[in-house]
C-alpha cells in the first residue's frame, strides 16, 4: 500500500501551487503595465544572454526556461518577428537549428530587468529576509527545485544568476 501525503505535506504543496500562480500573474501585472511583454519573452531572451555565443538549439532553450512554456515554438517565432532574435541553421546537422539572440534581444532583456527586478523585490523581497529566502531555497533544494546555482550577488549585467 502507497503511503499517503500528510495533512501538513498537503497544506505545504497547496501553498506552494497557490503562492506560485499569485506571484507570477503579480509579476505579469507590473511588466504589462510597465510596458512589456511577458515574462517568458525575458526568460527566453535571458537563457539565450547566457548561453556560449548567445545561441541555442529551441530544445535547449524550452529546458532551460523558468517558466512552463508548451509553445516554444510560438514564443521562438514571435522573438524573431520582433527582431529580438534569429533563426540560424546548424552547420553540421541541416535539419536542425539554433536560436540566437539580437542586440535589440540584448536591449530588452536589460530593460525589462529593471521592471522585473522591482517586481520580485515588491512580491517576495519585501515580505522576506534575505535569511528567510535562503532558507525557502533550501527547501526548495529537497524537493528537486535546485536553488543550488543561485548566487547572492548580482551577476553580470545587473541580472542575478539562477
């Protein structure tokens, strides 16, 4: 017989779930009305930034993504018709092909930090100690979501690491 979640392990999950989707639609909310798009266009505009040659294979980039996105595909299409990024085939495989980012990608993704940046301070800085916040990465850390990578100082560019 499969042991069941306690009482307490589905209080926490339905916190977690329910803190998860308020934050994000919060952060949605100050980047729309501060003028930009949605915060998958940074994130993807974030993970091309730091990869080699600010270039990815679409695979790669739905991986990295901190946001589910089902339709990278859409996401990719729309960067590019916006100039923020390119499509460039792979030399050495034909079929397949790499997402690369744009200077203007560059421009975007470091303004729209700036947005972003109060938002996350306003959702979960202002209601946390730095203490507190390096504590709820720990128990993030045991349930597979690893805050491991997470340096405390801001990384280059003014964007923190993740």
């Amino acid at each position: 017989m499969k042991r069941k979640p306690s009482t307490e392990a589905t209080a926490a999950w339905i916190r977690l779930m329910r803190v998860q989707s308020r934050v994000l639609d919060a952060v949605e909310q100050d980047l729309k009305k501060a003028g930009f798009p949605p915060l998958a266009w940074y994130d993807a505009l974030l993970e091309l930034s730091r990869a080699p040659s600010g270039e990815m294979r679409p695979v790669e980039l739905e991986k990295q993504m901190l946001i589910p996105q089902y339709s990278t595909s859409r996401l990719i299409d729309r960067l590019v018709d916006e100039g923020l990024a390119a499509r460039r085939e792979c030399k050495i495989d034909k079929r397949g092909q790499f997402v690369e980012i744009t200077e203007a990608g560059r421009e975007l993704q470091k303004k729209m930090w700036g947005a972003y940046s109060a938002a996350i301070e306003k959702h979960v800085g202002s209601k946390l100690s730095d203490a507190d916040a390096l504590k709820l990465c720990g128990l993030l850390d045991r349930l597979g979501c690893s805050c491991s990578d997470v340096k405390p100082a801001a990384a280059r560019d003014g964007v923190p690491a993740r």
